[in-house]
C-alpha cells in the first residue's frame, strides 16, 4: 500500500518499511473485510479496533478465506486518511 500511494505522489512517511517504526501508519476510515496487520509496531490489543495500519507491510483482505469458484469471497477493501 505504501508504495502504490508514493507512486500516486502522496505525501507519506516511512523509515524502516518492515512495520517496525510505525512511520507509515494511516488512519482507517472505512473497512470491508480484515486488516492483516503483519506489523511489530502495534500490540495485539492497539491491532484489533483496526483504527490504524501500518501501510507499508499491511494489507485488507477478504473475510472469507473458504470461499470456491461457486461462492467466492468478497473483495477487501480498506479507505484509509493519509495525513
Ligand atoms: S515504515 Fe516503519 S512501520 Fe512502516
């Protein structure tokens, strides 16, 4: 996600792009599926309203991971506010 915003000449912040600094985090305005947060930057507890990711190692993805050609998952989709 970090680097789809640089190329689309956002503004961002980063450092370590690894999820360890949390320079990249981006407020989450709205969420259809989960954030796979796979940062060390948050705690568990700070990780799970899903308010904020780290953008450059986190991801949106869909809720349903059992899903076949017949019911196929929904797609994920994250809004977030860049500062
Ligand atoms: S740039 Fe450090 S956590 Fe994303």
């Amino acid at each position: 996600m970090l680097e789809a915003l640089e190329r689309g000449g956002v503004d961002t912040m980063s450092d370590c792009r690894r999820g360890e600094c949390g320079l990249c985090q981006v407020k989450i305005l709205e969420l259809s599926g989960e954030v796979d947060h796979r940062d060390v930057f948050y705690s568990d507890r700070q990780k799970a309203p899903n308010a904020t990711m780290c953008c450059c190692v986190s991801r949106a993805v869909a809720t349903r991971p059992d899903s076949t050609p017949e019911n196929p998952a929904q797609s994920a989709l994250v809004t977030i506010d860049v500062p």
